[in-house]
C-alpha cells in the first residue's frame, strides 16, 4: 500500500535521482518497499550503481538483490540482454537456487517461448508444489497469450488454495471486470474488503462494479461504500465525491413519482458537490466552470 | 533526549522525596499522638511537580506519536502497489525499445 506521504517521499526522490543529486540505492530501496512498477527507471539507475564496481562492493549482500531487481526490470524493458547477463551472474553466485530458475524462466516468458517457459515452471512446481509466485506467473503467463479463460481457472484453483491472497483476489477481479463480469468482480472486491477493511480503495472499486451493475439496490449500496471510502480518506478522493453526485442523481431518476421524497440523499450530494466545487477551487481553478455545469446537469436531470 | 531523561530522573527524585517526607510525618505524628488526617501541603505539591514532570518525560523520551486517523497523510492510501506477481511483458516496451543503450560491463 503507497500512503500520501510515502508517494510524495517517492515523488521528490526520483526528481533528486534524475537530476543526478544521488541517493540512487535509496530510491530503490524505497520502489522495491513499495512495489512500484518504474522499470526503465530501475534499469537505468540500477544499471549504472552495477557498473560501477566501487558502489557496488558496498551494498555487501544486497547487491544480488539488486541483480535481481535489475533482471526483472530489464526483462519488462525488453533489455533482454542486460537481463541475461544479470541472471548468468547470480546463476554464478547462487547455482542451486530455484529462484534464479525462476528468473530464467521468466526470461523465456519474455522472450515468448511459451512452451519452453511452461516446461520450466512446471518442473519448478514439481520439486516444491507448493510455490505461490510460480502458480502466479502461470497465470499471468496464460493471460499473456490471451487465454482469459484458463487464467481464470487457473486463477480459481490457486485460490482454492491460497485464500489469503489478496493480490490474487485483486487480480482475479480485474480480469473480470475486464471482461464485464461484474458479478463475479463483485464477489472478489467483497473478499478483498473482508481480508482489509481499511484500504478506501477497494471499498472504492466496489462500489464503481454496483454502480456498473445498477438497479435500485446495487446503487444504494453503491452510494453506502462510496461514503465509506470518503469517510476513510477523509474527503479527499475525487472519484467517490463524483461516485455519491452520479448515485444520487441516479437513485432519484430511478424513485421519481414514487414513494417519499429521500431527503437524506440529496443532502449528501450538496455536500459533495460543495467539497467538489472547494477542491477544484483550489487545485484546478481553470476546470471549475466544466465541473458547475457537470453539477448542474446532475441536479436538472433528477 | 538527554533532557528529558534528566527530567523524568528529577521528577523520579523528587517523588522518592515526597515518600520520604510522607514517613517522616507520620513518624512525627506518632511521637505528638496526633490522628493522620491527610499529608502536608508541601507533600501535595512536591507529588504534583514530580507527577508532571515524569509524566512529560515518559511522553518526550520514546519518541514521536503516530497517527492513528485512517485519513491522516501518512495513512491515507493513494494507490495500491503494482501487482508484480502478475506482471507481464506484452506492452509497449514491446513495440517501441527504449532508447537508452544499456549494458551490463564486468
């Protein structure tokens, strides 16, 4: 999980970093805590510290960390050349390891022999079983050649297993999103809120899957978790401000000429409207007259 | 952090005193046969001085407070980590290389 004031930690390292004011360890450091995706960052900073054998005698042990934080971004930049020599280097070191036969593996995923990469893992999975990341790159490697649907067999086997995977359950649910089942998404972000009831987050995509899904019931729901991420981020996340406007307006298209009038509902869209209109004051003062408008058009149709 | 271990050690003094006047008291009490109604003012307040001062020492000494408010900066999640578990290589990178000419020298 990345807080505010780790991202701006990040944000002001990498500036420091690119414009060549060092603490170049330390912002890897700080991506690998937060598993950030900054590949052609970490290549060319991870690079030139390996290059340079006087940085590296004084890492001491990290640096086969760092060999192999290198290889992975390498393989991710299509560098596939930097990354063999990375992977021939701790294949030196480590001849034994099963992690750098993953690494080879994964090389053979990048270079998109399948089969071969396929053989690898599969005798990877033969001497321990019981290996969650190697289950994981079969799935993603069946995602890679498009079968969508054996990843998600896969992906439901794996979880039958490792219930307590909530990357996996996280990834499972974007699949299905990404393929409009928003149902089974649902299901997933439910068992992701269940596993980390404080990440405003999931509580966010969930709601997003209800409002998607729509009907009186999903949205009221919808507007519930969308107030719930409010309430845990403080207001502070745009998204599930504009979230409530759109559930609100919704829900009273949906109940107009029936039953009561919900008062509740329309208080809390003036209320995020308000701190829409106070956010966007302050941080695009230019975009204020779109969002006025978007605002009003919401109000007019209900 | 020096002072305020100096601090609370004072007010650690100054609470082992007030013990030591409390007992002396009623040693006093005892040869003057008086009944034990309650301790001596300067008692009371050398109690509340050494309170106070241990009490800002044990705050200042362990160091700072973090914040428990789910929606405090360094709580507030912004984004969720890339799943890297997952990760695949077919985008862009793919398509266009990346200009920068790199290579591992040993």
């Amino acid at each position: 999980m990345v807080t505010k004031s780790e991202e701006t930690q990040l944000n002001s390292l990498e500036n420091q970093v690119d414009n060549g004011g060092g603490g170049a360890w330390e912002y890897l450091c700080l991506i690998r805590k937060l598993k950030v995706r900054r590949s052609d960052k970490v290549l060319k900073h991870g690079l030139s510290i390996l290059n340079d054998p006087k940085q590296r005698s004084t890492l001491g042990n990290e640096e086969w960390t760092l060999y192999e934080q290198v290889a992975v971004a390498a393989m991710d930049c299509q560098c596939l050349d930097v990354a063999k020599d990375c992977i021939k280097v701790l294949r030196k070191r480590f001849p034994e390891s099963k992690r750098v036969g993953r690494l080879e593996a994964m090389l053979l995923e990048a270079k998109g022999s399948w089969e071969l990469a396929e053989k690898a893992y599969t005798s990877l999975l033969e001497d321990n079983p019981l290996d969650q990341i190697i289950h994981k790159r079969r799935v993603a490697m069946a995602k890679a050649q498009g079968n969508i649907s054996v990843a998600i067999e896969w992906l439901n086997k794996y979880l039958e297993t490792f219930m307590a995977d909530h990357d996996a359950w996280r990834e499972l649910a974007e699949i299905y999103v990404s393929l409009q089942m928003y149902k089974q998404a649902a299901f997933c972000y439910e068992e992701l809120i269940l596993s980390q009831p404080t990440v405003p987050l999931y509580h966010l995509a969930y709601a997003d899957v209800l409002y998607t899904l729509g009907g009186l019931e999903n949205l009221q729901t919808a507007k519930k978790y969308y107030a719930s991420t409010i309430d845990l981020t403080g207001g502070k996340n745009t998204r599930a401000l504009f979230g409530i406007c759109l559930c609100t307006s919704a829900l009273t298209q949906l109940t107009k000429g029936k039953n009561k009038e919900d008062k509740e509902g329309s208080q809390l869209q003036s209320l995020a409207a308000k701190v829409l209109e106070k956010d966007y004051k302050q941080r695009a003062p230019d975009k204020l007259p779109q969002l006025t408008t978007a605002l009003n058009s919401l109000t007019l149709s209900s | 952090m020096g002072l305020g271990f100096l601090v609370g050690f004072l007010g650690f003094l100054i609470l082992i005193h007030a013990a030591y006047s409390t007992i002396q008291y009623r040693g006093l009490l005892k040869i003057t046969e008086e009944e034990f109604s309650g301790p001596p003012l300067n008692v009371v307040i050398e109690v509340t001085l050494g309170l106070v001062l241990c009490m800002w020492a044990a705050l200042t000494v362990p160091g700072k407070f973090l914040s428990i408010h789910p929606d405090s900066e360094e709580n507030r999640i912004v984004s969720l980590p890339a799943n890297l578990d997952f990760m695949i290589f077919n985008h862009r990178y793919k398509v266009f290389s990346v200009e920068l000419d790199v290579k591992l020298k040993h």
